[in-house]
C-alpha cells in the first residue's frame, strides 16, 4: 500500500506510484477569454456604426455625391450664349397713341378752373381733349380719390392703361355709352397730374414689358 493510499481505503481507490486521479482543469479561463473577444467584437461593431452615423448626419457619402450631380444637371455653370434672346422676353405691347385717345376732362372738386387747366397740360402732352367742364350731379363732390377714368365697356383696356400714366391712384367704370371717349373726372385728392417724365417712363414700360426674370439655383 502505498503512503498516499488513506486508511482503510483499498481496491480502485487504491493510490500508488504510477496511477493517481486526474483532476481536470478549470474552465475559467476559457469563459474569460470568450467574453474578452466579444467584448472587442461588440465595440468594433459599434463604433462602425457610430462612423457610418456621422458621415450621414454630415452628408458625406454616396447620396452627397449624388445630390451633387443633380444639382448640377438643374444648375449649369455655363451662362447663356452671347446674342441668344432671353427665353423670357416679353413681347412688345401694342398702345394706341395718346392723339387717339379723346378724354372729357371733369372737375368734381371745389377748385375753379381746375378742369381747363388739366385739359390744356393733357393736350400738351398728345392727347385729343373733348368736353371740359364741371362734373356731372352723379360725381360732382362725391370722388374722394384723386380721379375717376369713365366710358364704354367697348372701350379698348389699352387705351385705359395709356390715359392711366397721367394721373396716380385713379379708379375706373364703365358706363352705357357707345362712343369710344374717356372722362377724366377729378376727385378731392387731386393735387397735379402725374409729372411727364414720370408719365413718358411708364409708357415705354406699358409698350415694352421688362423681361420676366429666370429663376436662380
């Protein structure tokens, strides 16, 4: 019996020199080196995701690029050709000369001689001066806006237009006559007729529009 066999204990527990029970080792280490390689894995991954985060947030990558092209496709740098016509011209506008254009010239107001006077600066400036006088009963002292343009609803919308750049915040209204004549009626807040440099500048715009102007990317 060898020393190392306890007392009273024999047969397949018995111990000599050349068998002794294996014990086997612990699994510790195992399990700490497995969860030290997926902590390293789990923080790989998550900082690659943190990455791909703040290049979308920053709007780096392949959506940038592409937002890139399209803008370039709507945005050309190349401007227009030399001696290439705006698309956006607007077309020179028709008017009928003031000579055309016969206007009544009536006071509404309390001022006397104040029709003959706007008449005699409208004939001045081309216009064919018919009636003048004092306003009708249904205007006289009830226009309080500084004039009244009446006539026919045949009457052409540019002859209107033409008569209109002579006087600032006048109003308009048809009546039932046949003729193509205009009433100039004068109201309280007249004060002078539109100065004719002023006049001759909103007619050549009335005559040739300003080009509309091309939206800018």
């Amino acid at each position: 019996m060898s020393m190392l066999t306890p007392p009273g204990m024999g047969g397949k527990y018995r111990v000599t020199g050349a068998a002794y029970p294996r014990m086997s080792r612990p699994r510790r280490r195992r399990r700490i080196v497995f969860t030290l390689l997926g902590a390293v894995l789990g923080l790989a991954v998550l900082g690659y995701g943190s990455l791909q985060l703040i290049h979308v947030f920053r709007g780096e990558g392949g959506s940038a690029k592409q937002g890139g092209a399209t803008a370039a496709k709507h945005c050309p740098s190349e401007g227009p050709k030399a001696g290439a016509a705006p698309a956006s011209a607007a077309a020179p506008v028709a008017l009928p000369q003031p000579g055309e254009i016969t206007v009544n010239v009536y006071n509404a107001t309390q001022r006397a001689g104040l029709a003959k006077a706007v008449g005699d600066e409208l004939k001045k400036r081309g216009f064919a001066i018919g009636h003048v006088g004092n306003a009708p009963a249904d205007f006289d002292k009830k226009v309080p806006g500084t004039g009244m343009l009446v006539g026919s609803a045949k009457t052409a919308k540019a002859a209107y237009a033409v008569l209109s750049t002579q006087i600032e915040g006048d109003s308009q209204q048809n009546d039932a006559r046949e003729g193509a004549d205009i009433d100039l009626i004068l109201g309280d807040a007249f004060k002078d007729l539109s100065p004719k440099e002023a006049a001759d500048k909103e007619l050549a715009l009335l005559a040739h529009p300003q080009p509309v102007p091309a939206a800018s990317c």
